[in-house]
C-alpha cells in the first residue's frame, strides 16, 4: 500500500517537473539572469562588509592605544567613566550551608 502511494507521487513530481521544464527559453534565461543578479549583489555586500571591516580594525586599534596611554598616564580611571566603585562582600556557597 505504502510503495503504491510514493509511486503515485513520485509520478506526480515527475509530471509536474516535466510541465516546469516545458517552459520557453525565455523565461529559463530571465530566471538565470535574475539567479546571477542575486548573487552577484550579495558578493558585493559580502567584500564590501569584509573591507570595511578591514579598514575600521586599524582606526579602533589606535583609538585602544590612546585611551590605555591615558590611563596610564593620569593613573585614574579611563576618560569618559564616572569612577564609580561597586563593594561588595563574596561568601561561598558551601560556607552558608555549614553555618
């Protein structure tokens, strides 16, 4: 029962791939065309995002530099940080369930 269903729909893609592939030069060719338009604007996108990428590795890496020549400098905290301290006690976990 099984093997006769797939074989009837197993047919039923092959009639319907048939009907596709009846398809005139045309619209397999605006099909291509369209095809490579996609791709060749996503492989645009993809080295554009990579040089970018690339060009911006060096400005931050500078950028890094001063800012760690600065606090290095004036021994305080980094430029644009308020210098606020957080206190807080640690306690182990294991320490408060032997208590």
């Amino acid at each position: 029962m099984a093997s006769f269903l797939f074989t009837q729909q197993a047919q039923g893609w092959q009639q319907m791939f048939r009907r596709s592939q009846s398809g005139g030069f045309v619209s397999r060719l605006i099909a291509w065309l369209a095809l490579g338009l996609v791709l060749a604007v996503g492989l645009l996108f993809v080295v554009t995002v990579l040089l970018l990428s690339w060009l911006l590795i060096p400005v931050l890496l500078v950028k890094k530099r001063k800012l760690a020549k600065a606090r290095d400098a004036s021994g305080g905290p980094l430029p644009g940080s308020r210098g606020e301290v957080i206190e807080a006690v640690v306690t182990e976990v294991g320490q408060e369930r032997q208590r």
